[in-house]
C-alpha cells in the first residue's frame, strides 16, 4: 500500500461498516483476453485501494467477502494462484496495514486452509489486534449459511451440557455466537459487475443493510464508485420497519 491520498468530496454521512462482495475479476481479464487469474491480481491492487479510500473516508469496519465457501469448486490452477496471492499480502502487506491502524480479522471455516496460510492469518491478526482506525474484515473460504449452521451447533451442544438456559436464547444470543460477534451488523452492503444478490454472503448480519449494485467490475472499482454508493446510502430513508 502506497501513501493515503486525500478523498475531497464530503458525504453527508458515512456508514459504520460497509461490505463488499467483490464480483467480476474473471469477467474483467475475459474482456481484455487475459487469464482469470489477471483479473485476481488486478482485483487486489484494487483491494488495497479501497482500503486506503476507507481510512480515508473514516468508515470504521469494511468487510470484503474474498472467497466463499463455493468458490473451492473453481479450477485447482486458479485456486492455486488465490492462495499464492493471499500468502504474498499476509507477508508483504501487513505491516503497511499496521502502521495506518487497520486492525485485520478473518471469518470463515479456516479447515479447509492450508496449515502456513492458518498461521499467517493467526500472525496478522496478533499483529494488528490493538489498533482502531479501521477494522478490515476478510470473509475468506467463507458462506453465511455455514456461520449460521455451526452457531446453532454451539448453541445446542450448550444447552444439552446445561451452560446455556434454551428460554435464554434470542437474537442477541444467537448473534453471539456468529463470527462476527464483535463487529456491528453491516449498514450496507456493495456489489460490484451487475450481479443482484448476495450470494451466502452475511445473511444473519446483513437483515437491516441498505444493498448497492454496482455494473462495474471489481477490478475497475475506484473511490469515486465507492462515494458513489455511500451517497445512494444518503438517499436512502432507514426505518427498521418503523412509519417514522
């Protein structure tokens, strides 16, 4: 990551935590006649952009959903290269991350990792635990349908033990038990390439966030796209369900 540049335009408001599903890396290096894995390398220099326009911007949690839980079926090659990819960011990029206060945290089901990116990803959160400026959430061999399912197994293997009262168990509970117990549920939600749903991406957290879809791909995604959609957030009236 290069020096933060300055983002000059002032939104009238900024969301505390924005996800994005990162769609269209394949489409974009299909276009130009390149390799996907084009497309993937361009996507994370776009990763990094983002972040930075996100200090910037002070939105305080960011949450990219990197690569899901479906995603494993994609040609071995490719996933080679993803993980090659994340191995390189892990060792190269954290201490950048670090010394702008971005505190990094991974969800997902981390079996299916490979021992040394399990380490690394242990690393890079010990190393970033303590700061505040931004907190980047990366969804990574992540599906929202998995969280839920394993959450409730937790839930259930405490009350068969007697730790957990079954009438104590409500949304707050249950949303204890989530990986994202800690962070705040998303105020909105971006997709990137035209693609309109969410795709196992935070179904439990995601209940009340604002959805912006994007046409453009991921990897030409810019700060002004993402201004874009914090002021399409603007726009929009958030009742809960409330008439006022």
């Amino acid at each position: 990551m290069s020096s933060l540049n300055p983002v000059h335009k002032k939104l009238e408001s900024i969301p505390v935590h924005v996800g994005i599903i990162m769609d269209g890396n394949g489409r974009w290096a299909e276009a130009r006649n390149l390799q996907r894995i084009e497309g993937h390398r361009k996507g994370i220099e776009t990763v990094k952009e983002i972040v930075k326009g996100s200090i910037e911007l002070e939105i305080r949690y960011l949450t990219l959903y990197g690569f899901s839980t479906e995603n494993w079926k994609r040609p071995s090659g490719e996933i080679s290269f993803l993980m090659g990819q994340l191995r390189f960011f892990l060792r190269n990029e954290i201490k950048t991350l670090n010394e702008h206060g971005v505190r990094i945290k991974f969800i997902g089901y981390r079996g299916s990792l490979e021992n040394d990116i399990v380490d690394l990803l242990q690393e890079a959160e010990e190393e970033t635990k303590n700061n505040n400026v931004l907190q980047l959430v990366v969804a990574l061999s992540y599906g929202a349908r998995q969280e839920i399912a394993a959450a409730a197994r937790r839930i259930a293997t405490q009350v068969l033990s007697g730790d957990l009262d079954v009438e104590a168990i409500n949304e707050d509970t249950f949303a204890g038990y989530l990986e994202t117990f800690d962070i705040p549920d998303p105020d909105l939600i971006i997709r990137t390439s035209g693609e309109q749903r969410i795709s196992n991406f935070l179904l439990w957290q995601s209940a009340y966030a604002e959805l912006v879809f994007i046409d453009t791909l991921w990897p030409d995604f810019s700060i002004e796209n993402l201004k874009d959609a914090l002021n399409e957030f603007n726009r929009r009236e958030r009742r809960y369900g409330s008439t006022v």
